[in-house]
C-alpha cells in the first residue's frame, strides 16, 4: 500500500534535473507512504562496469570493504558513498568474484541491485529524509522510480522498502496487496530464486525475475503476470533502457500519466506530477487495466 | 477559461482547503448569487467537498481525489483533470469536469447532473442511486456496476463488463460496448427512451449537436434480482 | 429361529464426522442449490472470555468498596483529531445494525435504551432513520460499501462517522438483505426495486486500501468540517495489520468485531469458517496500538460475543477502551423470547435457537418489516429492558473493577487476568491460572 512515482526522460537536456524532478514527485507521496521511502535512478555507466548498490548500517565503514576487495589495479572499485549505502563499481568480469567474497565476508551487507547504470536506495523514514539523505535532489540520470510505503502485512523495515530489484538494470515498485504471495515465494524458491523478505512485492519482483531468466522479455514476464499473480497491484519496473506499467485487471489501485516531448512520468496521483516542467500542457492519462505500457529509449 | 467575474477566489497555494472548504459549507441562499474561483488545486483531494447551497465554483487546474464529493445545489466546474471519486454521493446540482475523470467518477450518486467532457475510467457510475452522468469521450470497465438508479449516457465507447449485477439504472451508449456484465443486456430504444436521453443530453448542453437514434439502451435483465439455481454461474 | 439370534448387534452409530446436522445440510444443499443463509453469529464453541478469571485483591493488592469508593466508567471516543469527541457514561455501546434488518421499533428502542444510560447507538447498512436520530442522544452513522441511504444531511446529523470496512460475522464479505425484508420503505430508503434480493458490495466503491482509505477519512472530515469522530470498522482476522493500518490511515476510533459477532443475513459457511473469536483479537490489536504509541489515543472498540459486566471487564482488561453489543441488545430487546414459543415452534425451530433473522417473520417483531409483527414491539418497555440490561453489565463491570483496586474500569489490566484452558491462555497472551505460563509469545502476529 503505498505511492509511486517514475520519471522517463526523452529530452536529454532534463537530465541533470532527474534526481531533483524525481526527489519532488516522492515527497509529495509521503501521505501514501509514510513508513520506508527508495528510488532507483539510471546514470552513468560503462559498457565493461558494473555498479554494486550495497546496503549497510549508519556509518558503516565501506573504505575498508572497498579496500579489501582488492581487485587488480587495473580495475580499483569506485566507491560512492551515500549514508547506509555504496555504489561499488568494479568491472563486469569480476562481478561474480565480488559477490562470493561479499558473501562470504561482509554478511552485514546487503546487495539491494546491481547493474550498468542502476542505483538503488532504500531506507526506512519519511520520503523527504530519505531522498534528503541519500543526495537525490542533485542525481543525474535518464530515468528513475521511487516508492513511498505503507507496510501493510510485513515489517517496516529497510529489507522491506522498495525497489526491489528484479536482476541486473531491473527494478519494481508496487502498490497494492497480493493474494497468492506466499505460496508462489515457495514456488520461486524452488526455481532458485532468491527471496529475502516476507514482503509481497519482492515476490513479485523474484517472479519477472524467474520469468526473465526463463527467456522472457519484460513486456512478456508483466504479460504473464497478469495470470499468476492474484490480487491487486499496479507496478512500475525499470529497465536500463526504459520503464514499464502494468495493472491488475480490476485495477483499484490508482494510477496517473503524463507524457510530453521531453517526458513520461508516472504517478499514484495527479499530486505528484504537479511540479513537472510543461505539465499544464501534458497529455495526461490513467494507463488502462491489465495492459502492459512500456517506454523506451533509443540506443 | 471562461470569462468570470469571481466575487470570491481562493488561491490553494497560500490558503488552506480546510479554509476553503469551511467558507463554502459557510455559504448560505444570501451568497448564492457569489461565484467562487479556486486557484492552484494542484491535484488536493476533497476540493469543494459537501457545498449544500446553490454556489457556482470554478476550480482552475487538475484536483485530486473526490472534488465536489456529496454535492448538493451547487455548480462545480473544474477546468482540468479529476480524481477519484469526482462528484461521488452527489445529491444534486451540477458538476462539470473539462477534461478527463478517474475511477468511480460520480460513485453513489442520488441526483443531480455530472458531465464529464474527456474521459472517465474504470467504474464511472458505480452503484449510482439516481445521478445522471454525461461522458462525451469513453468510460472504463465496470462501469455502473450495481448501478441502481439515474442514467449514464456515454458518447464514446465503454469497457468491459458494463452494467454487471445492475439494478434500474438506465445505460445509453453511442459507440462500442466491450463486454456487458452479468445480468446487463441491449434493450430495445423505445420513444420514451429517446425523449430521456434528450432530455439528459440537452441538460448537458448537446441538445441538436447528437443524434439520440445513434444510441443503444443498456438495462437489466432483471435475472439476479432473486436468487435462483440456474443463474448461480452469474454470481 | 435364526443362528444370528443371539449375536449382540451394533447398535446404531452415528459418525462424528457425518453427523446429523451435517448430513441434514447435505440433504437441503442438495434440494435448493443455494447456501445456507441466516442471521446472528457463530454457534459453534470457540475460546472466549469464559476462559478467563480475574485475580481480585487480597493481601498484595487493595480492593475498592462497592457503593462507597469511586469506580469510573465514562470513556471520550474521538480525542486524536476531532474537534468534537464523544463522551459516553459506560463504556459499552450499542453496534450498528441497520434499518432493513431491523424494524423501525427496534431500532427507536435501541436508542431509547441506550439514550437512559448514557450511551451511543449506531445506524447500518440502509441509512439512518428518524425514529433512531430522534431517540439517540448519541448516534454513530456506519458509512458503508454499499452508501444505501447515504446523504450529506444525515452525515452532519451525526455524532460521529463509522466507516465499515468488515465485521466479524464475515470479514470479507457484503451485505445481504433478502427480499422477504425489501418493504416499500426499506426499497425507497436504499433506492431499490421492492422485493428483490439485496446483496452489497464486498469492497467500497470509491476507494480500496489504507492508503486510499487516508484520502476518503480526509474527506469525510472537509466534509464535516472536522467535527466528528472517525471510526473504522474491521472484521477479526489479521487485527495486527488492520489495526495498524487504520491508525495510519488516520481513523479516531477503531471498531474490532469477532467471529462471534451478529449479522442480519449471510451464508453460515461465512460465519462459521471465517474471522477469528473475539479473545484472539484483542491482544494483537492493542499490540498495534502500542507499537504505534498509540494505545488510549486511538480507542479501540471490540464487539462479538460480549454478553456481561464480566465481559465488558474482560475485554477492557485487554486493552480496549469501550465494547460494542449487538445480539445481546436484541435479547434485552425481546428476541427469541420464550413467550413465542408456539410461535417459533411452526416456524421449525425454538426459542434461543431462532436465527432466520433474514426471512422476515420475527416473532418478537425485531427482525422484521412486518407491520404486524413489528407493531408487537413496544420500543418505551423495550427500551427500557436494554436500559436496564446497559446498567447491570456497568454494574458488573464496575463490580469486578472495584474487586481488583481499580478506581476506572480502564485501570484493568492483562496482569489482572488468568487463563483456564491453554488455548485461551494463548489467544488472550495471559498466564495459564496457577503458572507463569504464556503459550505462544515468542513469534509476532
């Protein structure tokens, strides 16, 4: 139970505006979601990199992790550091290597998504605190989304927040309540899927995952949602390139749109698109149910 | 925007809605002859919420969640978009939206006029108990579902299961049905359906400008109104 | 003479799983084709607060004097955000049971009684009537999924706003009202054709979910010009959760009804198979209140099977502010008293077991339409009856309150309760009379 915001940039010339558009979309959605608050925002990256977000605790110290990584001159991991979390970008070869070793050493910290250019964060607390904290008024990027949550049955909890990412440059947000999430997290769990919380939505997310790895695109992974997944939900995913919608088909949950030649954005309410540049003349819309909407750009 | 000469207007940017609100509830027959003018709503949900005097709002912009909920006599006209639940529980009076409604647009409704001239989506007219409802574009799935009574007339199409477990309520539509829900059925468009529907459209405003012959009549089969074994796959 | 003569036979045996009434339910699902519908709460025995004892003072602690030492019993409903709470001289309410299901006698004499000793009563599916705002001192409006009789006017009228999410008897489900009970005035009133069957929606038209749910309590209260009091209304199954979400979403009050709790019509498989008893409620949504800091800022009413003092002290002791009665009002009332006796009889069933509440033919005229039979209920003597019945469950309350030192019936405690049976031990998260032992509190809810 929550809001949800997405912005997708056409025009190019936004982009040094992304974080702050985004960081104002999900504060005004504070009253939908006042327990946790994340976003996930698409920046820079390089074809051989990959970016590592990481999850710690307050003043975690990830100079030391990043030091005993060790890797190869050659490829010193670039660290970030933004309040619990690091973007660790390291290159793409090592990335397997680095997983084992955070796994095996650093326990205490969470890899909460990885990708070329997505970062995520996520954190319990007030939307404006958490976009406050993390620096997202001055990101950069092509596109994000964000959520504001209202735990419903799971904890309110960081693990709990969204996005949850759904493999690499992918990620969800969600608002709604599943019906039938415990028993298809058994499911995935047997497919090997991993799923860390008790949260509906994360299921979700492992399902497009499993899906995907099945072969899928995303656009037929949401398709295929709209059979196994019961209950209510409308979700907003991103994707390197691009950002998708898709509702449940009795579609409760709400959902607005505007799109204009510079912009798609994406609301749980009209509220949240207020400040957007040009929106008076936007051609504003509710995406319809049960209906996969995807935007992408051109490579 | 029309050209109005506003004696009150209240700019939601620096004021309250509560203000806003509690000035209107204020109102009495002595200010009917005020126009009202509400700036910057900025998509706040329950704009003009429960007037109960014959008050003409203008509200310039988009609104939120249930604008002009549980109207009673008073003309509410928002130049822009709309929320959830516009108009919902109306008793009477007059609500027109320019552009687009969201789901449940005139939800409950016992009376009065709402005219939408974009849009409405999912479940306009949901369990509408008396209120006519005027769409010139489409209107959304489950669109008066368990309507009871009052007209929905819809110039563009509508979506699936239009009508399902429907009561009295009378349903015209000018373009495509998607589906008809359970228990709705095409009715055949007697004369007296005809002088109704123009009477509707000319209250809306469209008198001459739509052919009444172009409309089909949706209503209820009356099927489910007692249960009855063979119809429980409808339920 | 036959060599099986002397072979002691089996005596006849019924199964415990195909019992009589089990296998009279299979006959008559399979002569109809529908579900059986009735009226009133689950019959079958769950854990409640019969499980339950209360330690009285002795050496350790003090007792109060009866008659002589103070023992409060007034609760104020609505303190977190309206401007205008409710005041109430017991904490045991009357819960909302709708015109329709309800003759307009009933529901004049539920006022009255509850008018005497200082109490509220709340309207139901089907919108609010004269006869219960004229004789309601204190009067709770249900804003429900189906909005029947729901205006603006009679919203203003009220001394507060409930909004109906569920209840115990069928959390989850709509409401019902068959078309025995349609009458001429209930049809007009609900907007309805006469006669026909009533079902109403499960979910509520304009809104679905707590963070919906913040939007319409915002409008409920510009619409009211935050004046009254917003309750929220949940059926027992996940009241951790619910409870929470309530109090996030915004509400003054939240309503908590058991399994146990009374309907005018559903399916039995609904009231019997779905929600939680009482018991097991309250301690997980005080929980909530809690966890969220706030327990006695937000009142937490529960309902569902509360039929004494003993009751009302039970489950305040756990943690609620104020109880909600609903079948034992229309037992004080008059319903299914024994003097009908003949009259139930050809009906098919007896006095105390009478639960077609949704055909209609009431004879103690409470649930009904009928003219005739309504006409035989007295709403001054009925009212009455509820007033005293009111008095001597405070008295009770008060009674047990004074026995544990307590100079408010607020001041109870879980630590002033015992368990008798383990099962109740664990859903009301008190020891097991005689030990320490708490089954069950290590997980959460």
């Amino acid at each position: 139970m929550c809001g949800i915001v997405g912005l997708f940039l056409k025009d190019p010339k936004l982009e040094g505006e992304l974080g702050a558009m985004l960081a104002s979309m999900l504060c005004v959605m504070t009253d939908r979601g006042p327990d946790s608050a994340g976003f996930a925002v698409y920046g820079s990256g390089a074809k051989d990199k990959v970016k590592l977000s990481l999850r710690a605790t307050a003043s975690y110290d990830f100079e030391a992790l990043a030091a005993g990584l060790s890797l190869p001159a050659a490829g010193l991991p670039g660290l970030v550091v933004r309040g619990t979390h690091a973007i660790v970008e390291i290159p793409a070869a090592r990335e397997a290597a680095v997983r084992a070793f955070l796994m095996e050493r650093h326990p205490e910290v969470a890899i909460v998504g990885t990708g070329e250019r997505m970062e995520i964060f996520k954190e319990v607390g007030l939307p404006a605190s958490v976009a406050e904290t993390f620096g997202l008024p001055s990101m950069r990027g092509t596109h994000g989304i964000g959520h504001t949550r209202m735990a419903t049955e799971s904890a309110v909890t960081t693990a709990g927040a969204h996005p949850f990412s759904t493999g690499a440059d992918q990620c969800l947000v969600h608002n709604g309540s599943l019906s039938n999430h415990n028993a298809l997290r058994r499911a995935l769990k047997r497919e090997g899927i991993t799923i860390e919380t008790d949260n509906d939505s994360e299921v979700a997310a492992g399902y497009l995952t499993w899906r995907m790895k099945q072969g899928a695109s995303l656009g037929e992974a949401l398709d295929a949602g709209l059979k196994d997944l019961d209950g209510f939900f409308t979700f907003v995913v991103g994707t390197e390139n691009g950002f998708g919608v898709l509702r449940d088909p009795i579609a409760c949950k709400p959902a607005v749109m505007a799109e204009t030649d510079q912009y798609v954005a994406f609301g749980s309410e009209y509220r949240a698109l207020v400040d957007l540049p040009g929106i008076a003349k936007a051609h504003v819309f509710e995406p319809e149910p049960a209906t996969v909407y995807f935007w992408e750009r051109a490579q | 925007m029309n050209a109005i000469s506003p004696d009150i207007t209240f700019d939601l940017a620096d004021t309250a809605l509560r203000e806003l609100n509690a000035a209107l509830h204020a109102a009495t027959g002595e200010s009917n002859a005020r126009r009202w003018r509400v700036l910057n709503p900025n998509g706040r949900h329950a704009v003009a919420v429960g007037i109960n005097a014959p008050l003409t709002v203008e509200i310039e912009g988009h609104v939120g969640y249930y604008c002009a909920g549980m109207n009673a006599e008073a003309s509410v006209i928002i130049h822009g978009n709309a929320g959830v639940g516009l108009a919902e529980n109306m008793m009477s009076g007059f609500v027109h939206v320019r552009g687009d409604a969201s789901q449940a647009a005139g939800a409950t409704g016992h009376g009065g006029l709402l005219v939408i001239d974009g849009n409405a989506s999912a479940r306009c007219g949901i369990s509408m108990k008396g209120i006519d409802i005027v769409v010139k574009g489409s209107v959304g799935h489950m669109s008066a579902f368990m309507g009871q009574s009052g007209s929905l007339v819809v110039l563009g199409d509508a979506g699936e299961a239009l009508g399902d477990s429907l009561y009295e309520a009378k349903l015209f539509v000018r373009g495509s049905v998607k589906s008809l829900g359970a228990d709705c059925i095409e009715k055949e468009m007697r004369d007296e359906h005809k002088v109704l529907l123009a009477e509707k459209l000319k209250a809306a405003g469209l008198e001459g400008t739509v052919d009444v012959a172009a409309f089909k009549r949706y209503g209820s089969a009356r099927q489910l109104y007692n249960f009855h074994v063979d119809n429980a796959s409808a339920y | 003479m036959t060599a099986h003569s002397n072979v002691p036979r089996t005596p006849p045996r019924f199964s415990a799983t195909f019992d009589p009434a089990t296998l009279a339910e299979i006959r008559r699902a399979a002569a109809t084709g529908i579900y059986d519908i009735r009226g009133g709460g689950t019959k079958r025995k769950v854990p409640h607060f019969d499980d339950l004892l209360f330690l009285g003072a002795s050496m350790s602690r003090y007792p109060l004097e009866g008659y002589r030492e103070k023992c409060g019993t007034e609760v104020v409903l609505g303190t977190r955000f309206a401007k205008k709470p409710i005041t109430l001289r017991t904490p045991v309410t009357i819960a909302g049971m709708s015109f329709g299901a309800l003759s307009a006698q009933a529901k004049e004499a539920l006022g009255r009684g509850a008018t005497t000793v200082g109490t509220s009563t709340t309207t139901g599916d089907g919108g609010m009537t004269p006869e219960e705002r004229g004789q309601s001192q204190t009067l709770v409006y249900q804003y429900l999924p189906s909005r029947y009789g729901m205006n603006p006017v009679d919203l203003r009228k009220a001394d507060a706003i409930e909004i109906v999410i569920g209840q115990g008897a069928k959390p989850g489900g709509g409401g019902m009202l068959l078309g025995q009970k349609i009458s001429d005035r209930v049809a007009a009133m609900r907007n309805l054709p006469k006669g026909i069957d009533q079902r109403s929606a499960c979910r509520h038209p304009d809104w679905t979910g707590p963070d919906d749910l913040e939007i319409k309590i915002e409008e409920l209260r510009e619409l009211t010009d935050w004046e009254k009091p917003i309750y929220v209304k949940v059926g027992a199954s996940r009241p951790y959760y619910d409870i929470a979400l309530a109090v996030k979403a915004g509400a003054d009050v939240v309503v908590l009804d058991g399994m146990q709790g009374g309907t005018a019509a559903t399916q039995d498989v609904f009231i019997e198979n779905v929600g939680i008893p009482i018991l097991a409620a309250i301690r997980p949504a005080v929980q909530a209140l809690q966890d969220l800091g706030m327990h006695r800022k937000v009142q937490l009413i529960v309902s569902g099977g509360i039929r004494s003092g003993a009751d009302v002290a039970k489950a305040l002791a756990l943690g609620a502010d104020a109880v909600a009665i609903g079948t034992a009002a229309l037992v004080a009332l008059g319903d299914n008293d024994p003097q009908y006796e003949d009259e139930y009889q050809a009906l098919g069933t007896t006095a105390g077991a009478y639960d077609d509440w949704h055909e209609g033919l009431d004879p103690a005229g409470i649930t009904t339409q009928d003219p005739v039979l309504s006409a035989r209920l007295d709403p001054v003597k009925a009212g009455h009856r509820l007033a005293n019945y009111l008095s001597v469950m405070t008295l009770e309350a008060q009674t047990i309150a004074r026995a544990c030192g307590k100079s408010h019936v607020h001041n109870l405690e879980p630590e002033d309760l015992v368990a008798l049976t383990v099962e109740a031990a664990a859903m009301a998260g008190v020891p097991l009379a005689g030990t320490s032992w708490i089954p069950g509190r290590t997980g959460g809810y």
